[in-house]
C-alpha cells in the first residue's frame, strides 16, 4: 500500500520485510516521528498515547499526527492518512494487530515496564516489541517481565527528526532470535530508512556515550584554555565534526537536558570512566545558564542568541555575559580550516584546544570500543549519522596520522589504549584495499552493516572499468547491466558528460543488455546542464554552438529514450534542470525517498532545453491516460516549471509528473543502486521493447492564452519582473504549440520549440545578469 494511490510509484521492497502493520505506543516528537515515517513507506500505523479529556480522547496523539505535518515530517501529506490516532486506555487491543510495536514514552523505568505488561496481554506471537530509549539499558527494561516478552525485545534507538537523521542503534541479546533481530534490522533499512549500527547493552549505547564525552570535553577545555565560544566551535568544524561546533551543538540540543542527559549517563557509569573528569552538569556557566532560562534554540538564546534584528549575541565563557559576535574566519587556522593534521601540530592555543579535544576524544573511544561495540566500523558510523561528523573519531584519526597521536600521547604521558595499539599493528583501522574494518577485539572483519550493500565503490574495486573521460565513466555491474557514472562537479552535464553516454549508448547496443545511470555521490544523481560552459556560449554570443549542444542533448536523451535496451536512473539527492531531464528520458527510475527533483531553469531566466517541457506535456497525458483536456495537461507542466522548486521528496516528484506509476522508491540511499541494477536486470530478462514513438496533443493559442491569464492578473501578487513575464510567456509558447500550432505534434517539433525558446531567451540581457548572477552567488536574480 502507498500513500498516495495504487497508481503511485511502489516502495521498493517494504513487502519483504514482514512489517504490514505497525504500532507506535508515545505520540511526543520523537514517537510521532517514527510514526510518519513507517507512513511514508506506505506502512498503516497505530499511533496511541495518553487518553485525553472525554471529549476529545485521542487528542495527544492527534496533536502529535499535527506536529509532523508542521514540521515536514511527512513525506507527502496523504501520508498522514496512514497514521491512526488512538489512546493505551480505549485502544490497547488495536496492537494485536502490529507486527512491529515500538515504545517511545517518557524515560521512567516503571512507566516503560506497566506499559509492556500491557502491551504484552494483547499482541501477537512473534511481534517485534522495541524501545526507543536513549538512556535506560535492556536488562533493567525487561527485570521483572516474562521470558517469552523478553525474547521478542529489543532496544531501537532513533535520532531526532526521524525522517532526517539516519542512524538508528540497535540492542539485542542471545535471547532473541536470529530471525526476530533480522526482520528489525530489514525493516529499519528497507521501510525507515535508516543505517543499523549494532551496539552492547551499555549506557548512552554507542553515539550518546561518544557524542556526550566529546560535548563535555569540547566544552570544557574551551573555558579552560581560554578560547571563545566562536573560536572553539570553528576549531570543532575544521576537524569534520558538524558545522554547529560544539556549543552551537549544545544550544540545538537545548542546555536544560544537560543535568538530565549527562547525569543519567555519568551516573551510570563507574568512577573510573573519562567522562566523570568533564563534569558539564556541574559547570557554573551551565548551571547560570539554566538558571537564567537560557536553554539554547528553543528559549532564543543559550551560547548563542539572535536578536530582533536578526544580529546574534554569543556568551562570554569567562563572564557569563552576551557580548556581539565575533565571527571567526575558519581560513585563518593552521591548514586554512581543511587540515587537520595541521590544525594539530599548531601551537597556539587553537591548535592545543585541536589537539587536546581530539587526542582524549580518540583515547577515550578506543578505551571504550570493546565495551560498547564490535568493530571501529559501527562507531565510526554512529558519530557520523547521528553527530552528524563527516568522519568517526577513527576514520579522523587515521587522517591525522595514528604514529604522531600515538607518539604526542606518550609526550603527555597518556596510556595508549590496546585497540589504538592493534590499529598501529595492524597499520590502520581500515584497510582500504579489502574494506575489512578492525574489530574491537583486534581482530578484522568486513563491517555488519556494509554486509550486502551494491555500491558504485564497491563495483569499481571488483571490476574494470569499461570506459570513461573526466567526464564520466562506465562500469560493469555484472549479469549484462552496466553503470555510468557522472563525475564532474555536482555530476553536471558537460560535453564530456554527453561523449561518455554517446560511447556508453554504443557499448551497450554491442555487448551488454541495460545501462543504469548513477552514482554514490550523497548529493547530487546530477545538478544539471555546467552554467559555466553554458553562460561562456552566450557571453560569446556564439548561437550555433549553443544551439549544437541544445541539440546534442535532445537527441542523446531521444536515443536514449528508445534504445533497444533499458535505461534505469538512480536518482538521488539532486535531480535539477538537465539532470532531471535526463532522468525523465530514462525507462524507469529508483528513485530514493528524499529526491529533490525539478527544472529551475526559469530562475536563471531561460526554459527547459532538453526535453523537459516535452516530457512533462508526455507525461501529463499519460496521467490523464491520453483522455485529458490538453490546456488541464499544458497548465500542470506550466505550473511544475515556472515556480522552479524542486521536489520535496520522490512522492511529491510523483505530484509534479516527475515520477511515473512503473518507477520505485527505496527509502535508504544505500540500497539504490542495487535495486536500480536489478530493476535493470529484470527489464531486460522480461524481453524488453524500446517504447513506441509519442504524439503530443498541443492546445494551441487558445491554451497559451488560458496559461497566461492568470499570470496577468496575479502579476502583481506574484511580483514577476518584466523578465519573469516574458519567461512565463516563452515556457507558455512551448507548451502550447508557440504562438499558431495546435493538435498533435511529435516530441522533435516541441523540441524544435524547446530550442528555439532557450536561444531567444538567452539573446536577452536580462537573462545573461541571472546567469552571471547565479554563478556568482548560488541564488537567483530577480531582475
């Protein structure tokens, strides 16, 4: 089942993985949350919390249906259908029917067990029963409970917003079954999305006891070597870890769940563990701070504050007082910001603040690896989704340099812990050649949770390389498929881009059976047409190139489009302008949840090039299964490319005709390219049929100027410029069949229009001060 319709892309394998129902039991942002997203996947959902006033007895939970709709939560509106709200008084019985029941009520012992008693009287044999938990082990969940619930239990920790963040830590125990832990990892990947990161049953798991040591420590060092709030946060993102540094970090995260969070976490642990030597809770700047209702983001100010005017304030860590900020050019640090190596060997008191956060934080871990998980794989992945770091304290250390941390440890007189000697036998946690990972134990393995996984990465280190430019290149999938990948800057599309396809198109029609299109680039399937190459053709003024490379484009995606073997994009991330509409010549696409697609070529002041308006024209009478008025047809591709903003997700792609009914989606990013192989593979061994050639039903002036009117009128409400009109009118004439055709047209004519348009439009000045003014800035002109 979908959210939208049963006409509506599938969610690529959801059925597999057992879960037809599932029950959410704590209707607060995080339980609301993982409600929406198992309805993004198309998956009913129980949501219950407390009953409310007689009146109205399911409006907790209902507010919490509310919230995720304000905050984007879901996917697509319609998915908030999926979510039935409900209370643990009147409703408890409604959970014989879940497969999977996760619990996400406040953090108290005896409220979680009275509440799994419950839970228990009513469920089914079998069901997977988790807690979302950030501070409570599961051997004190499940004291005092039935060994037969026991079995079924597992700890299942997200991280907030759940449709956002990517991590989730699981903990089991020999009691339960392989095959119950199996299904909740599969469901995890497969309906939620997330990346598995098993972890012991030890507090604060894996990223809570990582990311809480490394906040106290970040933060404390800070006041004691006298850095400034600024200083310290650009020192903590010049070594990978998120943008915010710590204290921003902290601010997010909200100051007031410090004495709870850190002192949940220190209590739990033994005197001798690290983190009791950074006490945050007892900080007096901390303590002010709450005291003060200074709690961070959700109270406008914590280390941070923002004022009316929009000027921020930052704490004063010596005097407890706001005082302007002081921004500090990251540039400036040793190794300008990019180094850290450099960063570390620097002597001022920056680089000793570098040295001092990074050389305890990887002390610190590799002391506590064998504690909390199996290999330096899993922890490196928790910091990395769930701190948001661009690498695990690991994965830094290597880049540091482990001989000199090892020999500066010794310097200071520390104990270098046996896991970070293991990595010095073994020259590394990882080895880059075979993928193995260091186990905590000493040991190597290949990481649990890369087991499986298809990836561009791991095709290139099995197989040559078929061909390829600076451009792009070919690779061999295996089974007769093969995958062009675009490696340009944001993988746009430039004449390289279009030799490596022409040659790949021939290669394929010789020797293989189906092309996939994708890439492991998290950013960007493709940004679109190079602007660069695009604005020097006009600042030349040379129109026939311009117009041979339009050309080259249409008719490569035209070829491509009625090959006589499939073409599968994998499309992630970005998908704009030329991107996209190399996307919508494909056969199909597996697209992931999160795709951000669309044509934005209004806002540089031109229309699309290379088939999009051809395609969308297509594609709405498909829609419309070829029995649509065309003006409806013409209106709705007018309307998905003048606003120009892309998708908000792969289900509002299939709003915008941007996705068609036979498409997919995955809803984890790194199981894309192997369903996109196999949707490849299944094509081509069904006995594929390149597609007929299409007519489209132009409507002509009549439908030009129905586009147009209403863009008149609301001229000035919209505020469009004089350039935005005659944008609008351009995109109004192709559309419609230019200023005189009508009726039926092939997709060569209204590219001839396509063409035309875009060289018009370029001729115009003001389109060439959007264009220079994009480049320039990443933002459009309104000119």
């Amino acid at each position: 089942m979908n959210a939208l319709s049963s006409s509506s892309p599938s969610i690529i394998g959801v059925q597999g993985t057992g879960i037809v129902r599932a029950a959410v039991i704590g209707a607060g942002s995080m339980g609301s949350g993982i409600a929406a997203q198992f309805a993004n996947a198309g998956i009913p959902v129980d949501l219950l919390d407390i009953r409310g006033p007689d009146s109205s007895p399911n409006s907790p939970a209902e507010a919490g249906i509310a919230r995720q709709l304000k905050a984007n939560g879901f996917m697509h509106p319609d998915a908030a259908k999926l979510v039935h709200a409900g209370n643990i008084d009147d409703d408890l019985q409604r959970l014989s029917e879940a497969d999977w029941i996760i619990e996400a009520v406040v953090e108290k012992l005896d409220v979680k067990r009275d509440l799994y008693r419950k839970i228990d009287s009513v469920r089914k044999k079998g069901s997977i029963v988790s807690s979302n938990t950030s501070t409570i082990p599961r051997s004190d969940l499940i004291a005092e409970l039935k060994d037969s619930f026991a079995a079924d239990f597992l700890i299942t920790h997200f991280f907030n917003p759940p449709r956002i963040m990517r991590l989730v830590e699981i903990v089991s125990s020999p009691e339960n079954s392989t095959d119950l832990v199996s299904r909740a990892k599969a469901a995890s990947e497969v309906i939620l999305g997330k990346t598995v990161v098993d972890c012991h049953d030890t507090p604060g798991f894996i990223a809570n006891r990582i990311g809480c040591y490394w906040l106290a420590v970040a933060a404390l060092e800070a006041k004691s070597l006298g850095l400034t709030v600024e200083e310290a946060d650009t020192v903590m993102a010049a070594l990978g870890m998120p943008r915010t540094g710590a204290f921003g970090l902290l601010d997010l995260i909200g100051i007031d769940l410090i004495p709870h969070v850190w002192g949940s976490l220190m209590s739990a642990l033994p005197a001798s563990d690290g983190i009791h030597a950074y006490d945050l809770p007892a900080d007096q700047i901390v303590q002010g701070m709450i005291a003060a209702g200074q709690l961070g983001r959700k109270a406008k100010g914590g280390f941070y504050r923002v004022n009316a005017d929009r000027s921020r304030e930052v704490l004063d860590l010596s005097s407890g007082l706001y005082r302007p900020e002081a921004p500090v050019d990251a540039a400036s640090l040793p190794g300008k910001g990019r180094d850290p190596a450099a960063l570390l060997q620097a002597s001022d008191p920056r680089g000793l603040y570098a040295w001092r956060v990074l050389s305890r934080l990887v002390a610190y871990t590799a002391h506590v690896g064998p504690e909390i998980a199996k290999d330096v794989a899993a922890i490196d992945a928790a910091m990395e989704l769930g701190y948001a770091w661009r690498e695990g304290p690991f994965k830094l250390a290597e880049r540091c340099g482990l001989a000199m941390l090892v020999e500066r440890l010794l310097q200071d007189g520390q104990a270098v812990p046996s896991l970070l000697a293991s990595a010095i036998h073994n020259e590394g946690f990882y080895d880059k050649n075979t993928g193995l990972a260091l186990r905590t134990d000493g040991t190597c393995a290949l990481p649990t949770n890369k087991t499986g996984l298809l990836t561009l990465a791991g095709l290139k280190s099995r197989r040559l390389k078929i061909l390829g430019n600076e451009g792009a290149s070919l690779w061999d999938a295996g089974d007769g498929i093969v995958c062009l990948e675009v490696h340009t800057k944001m993988n746009s599309l430039t004449p390289a881009v279009f030799d490596a396809l022409e040659a790949s198109l021939d290669k394929v029609a010789a020797e293989f059976h189906g092309l996939v299109i994708g890439n492991d680039n998290p950013r960007a399937f493709s940004a679109g047409a190079d602007l660069s190459y695009f604005v020097d053709l006009v600042r030349k003024e040379d129109w026939a190139v311009l117009e041979a490379f339009l050309s080259r484009g249409q008719d490569l995606f035209l070829r491509m489009k009625y090959a006589p073997f499939p073409v599968v994009a994998a499309s992630a991330g970005l998908a704009l302008g030329g991107g996209c509409e190399l996307m919508l010549h494909c056969d199909a696409v597996v697209a992931h949840a999160e795709l951000a697609a669309g044509l934005p070529e209004t806002k540089v002041g031109i229309v699309p090039g290379w088939g999009g308006c051809t395609q969308l024209l297509l594609r709405g009478q498909e829609r419309a299964k070829n029995a649509g008025d065309p003006v409806s047809v013409a209106t709705t591709a007018f309307e998905t490319i003048l606003t120009g903003n892309p998708s908000s997700s792969a289900l509002d792609a299939w709003d915008r005709r941007l996705l068609c009914s036979k498409d997919g989606i995955v809803m984890n990013r790194d199981h894309l390219l192997g369903a996109a192989i196999r949707r490849a593979a299944s094509m081509a061994n069904a006995g594929y049929h390149a597609p007929n050639r299409s007519t489209i039903v132009l409507a002509g002036p009549s439908g030009k100027r129905m586009l147009m009117n209403p863009i008149e009128q609301r001229r000035e409400a919209l505020r469009f410029t004089e350039t935005d009109m005659a944008v609008a009118e351009s995109l109004a004439s192709v559309l419609t069949g230019s200023n005189s055709r009508s009726g039926a047209a092939s997709e060569a004519d209204v590219l001839t229009l396509e063409r035309e348009a875009v060289i018009a439009l370029a001729k115009m000045q003001a389109t060439r001060e959007r264009i220079e003014h994009m480049l320039a800035t990443g933002k459009p002109l309104r000119n």
